[in-house]
C-alpha cells in the first residue's frame, strides 16, 4: 500500500515538474484545488494553475523531502522546490537566475483513484525574502 501512495505522489510531483500528460490519468474532472487565497476547478484549472507557479522560474525541480502518508482516502506530503529566478516578477529586486528553495505541504484527496481535492499551504514568506519582495 505505501508504494502505491508514493507512486501517486511522485505523479503528483511530476505534474509540478511540468509533465502535464500525468493529469488527465490523476485528476478527476471535477476537481477543485484550494489555494490560501482562492480556488482553482477542473484539469484544465489545474494545469493552467500549475504552469502560474512556473512561471517565474527555470531549472525546477519539485521533490518530496519525505515519503508520503495516507489515511483512507486522503494523501499528504511535503514537498521542496528548488529553482532559479526568471527575473520577471513584478516588485521582486532579486536578480536573474538567483536560487530559490520553496517548501510545502499537500493534502490531496481522492474518489474513484483519482485526486478529487487539493490543499496547499506553502512557505511565501521565505520565497518573497528570496526574492526581495517588500
């Protein structure tokens, strides 16, 4: 059962490590992904929702900084991303291609082998420092 779980959360990572051909296999269509500060529905919400995380970064990689853990029908783990800045982000003062290290926790819950639910909750406040925003 543990492999399991770990293979659905390297899918998980590999979908945040851009390989978008893993969602419509995971993520069921009624999806809906919970930010702290709002919502996202459906695959294509989660895609487009995934490439706005990217968007400011080169040379990502997402990885779990432990194995995953299940109960039921519920998964959580986390997560380290490492990255370097793209230098496009409105107000940041960091330069081009500094490295970042941003980390998070998951919970994902499933229905019918397929992620129904997300909620994310991350460490912004480092990633802002490291990117000298405020």
């Amino acid at each position: 059962m543990i492999q399991k779980h770990e293979k659905l959360y390297d899918n998980w990572m590999a979908i945040w490590n851009g390989d978008f051909r893993k969602i419509p296999d995971m993520i069921h269509k009624d999806f809906v992904g919970h930010w702290p500060d709002h919502d996202v529905e459906g695959i294509f919400g989660l895609e487009e929702a995934v490439k706005m995380g990217r968007a400011y970064f080169y040379d990502i990689r997402f990885e779990p900084v432990i194995p995953p853990i299940c109960d039921g029908n519920r998964l959580s783990g986390y997560w380290k991303m490492t990255a370097h800045y793209l230098g496009n982000m409105e107000d940041a003062k960091a330069d081009k291609g500094t490295p970042v290290i941003f980390k998070g926790m998951d919970i994902l819950v499933f229905e019918d082998g397929k992620c129904m639910e997300y909620y994310v909750i991350s460490d912004t406040m480092s990633l802002m420092k490291q990117l000298q925003i405020g």
